[in-house]
C-alpha cells in the first residue's frame, strides 16, 4: 500500500538518528531530540491560489529541514513517515 499525500501535504522519512553514548552510558530514547531533518518521498498535487493550481516546490528525494513540533506521524509496513504541509518545511538542504 503506498501513501500519496493530498494537495499541499508532503510525506517525510525522518532521518535516523544512531544510538547515542556519553561516555559509559546509553542515552535513552525518551532522551533523545526528533531529528528535524528527513527525505521527501511523496507530494501532494499543490494548492490552489486564486482559484490556479500552485505546484510544489519541493520534490521526490529533496533532503529537507522541518519544524520541530510539525506534522503527523505515520507508520507504513514498519517504517515511521511524517506528514507535513509544505509551509512547515523550513528548508531544502542541497
């Protein structure tokens, strides 16, 4: 089953972030910050403005960098995604 996000919604695979030490112990997941960066791997068809479609500006692969308390998260067949609108995508990183 894929996932295709509708108009200005972008689906967002977070980047993984590895295990986290400080010197000895393990830093606990619960510890951890969400990453803010991830891959795009679906887009909506845009919005509209003034009654025309506006198309993404963002595409299939663009590194991105988000909100940090935005969008859904979603799991698919065992992989964690996050929905996004566009406006809440801060930057691509290139």
């Amino acid at each position: 089953m894929a996932i295709k996000p509708l108009g200005d919604r972008v689906l967002v695979e977070p980047k993984k972030e590895g295990e986290e030490k400080i010197g000895s112990l393990y830093v606990p997941d619960t510890a951890k910050e969400k990453p803010q960066e991830g891959t795009v791997v679906a887009v909506g068809s845009g919005r509209y403005e003034d009654g025309k479609l506006v198309a993404l500006e963002v595409k299939v692969g663009d590194k991105v960098l988000y909100g940090k308390y935005s969008g859904t998260e979603i799991k698919q067949s065992g992989k964690e995604y996050l929905i996004v609108r566009e406006s809440d995508i801060l930057a691509v990183i290139q």
